[in-house]
C-alpha cells in the first residue's frame, strides 16, 4: 500500500490551491459582454392607492432621465 506523508501531502494541497487560483483568475479576466439590464417596480397604477404609484413611477422617471444625462457612459 503506497502511503503519502506529511511532506508530500502539504506539496499536493499547495499545488491544488496554485492551479485552483489560476483557473479562478484567467477565467475572472475575460472582458465580459455588457448587458442591458432591465429593472422594473410593480406599482398600484389604478384603483384606490393609484395616486401613490402614479407619484412613484414619475419620480422615478426623472431619476433615469437625470442619471442619463449626469452619466451618459452608463
């Protein structure tokens, strides 16, 4: 029976963690697609509280068109 000792085991478990980093990080460079994101609210636009979700879209509205034109690289 082959038995690994200390030595060698701590040589393995330092290769492992190397080669483990190294594909961790090669894959982490890759310059990835830049994607629209979408975000979305569900907001009461109609019935009794209606005025509320009518507020809240508007505001936030003129929070994308300020963004827009304070970022315009985003």
């Amino acid at each position: 029976m082959y038995r690994i000792n200390h030595k060698s085991s701590s040589v393995l478990i330092i290769i492992s963690i190397l080669l483990a980093s190294l594909m961790v990080f090669s894959f982490g460079c890759v310059k990835k697609e830049e994607k629209e994101i979408k975000i979305g609210a569900i907001l009461p636009l109609t019935g009794d509280i209606a005025s509320y979700g009518v507020k809240v879209k508007d505001g936030a509205e003129i929070a994308l068109s300020t963004m827009i034109q304070k970022l315009p690289s985003i």
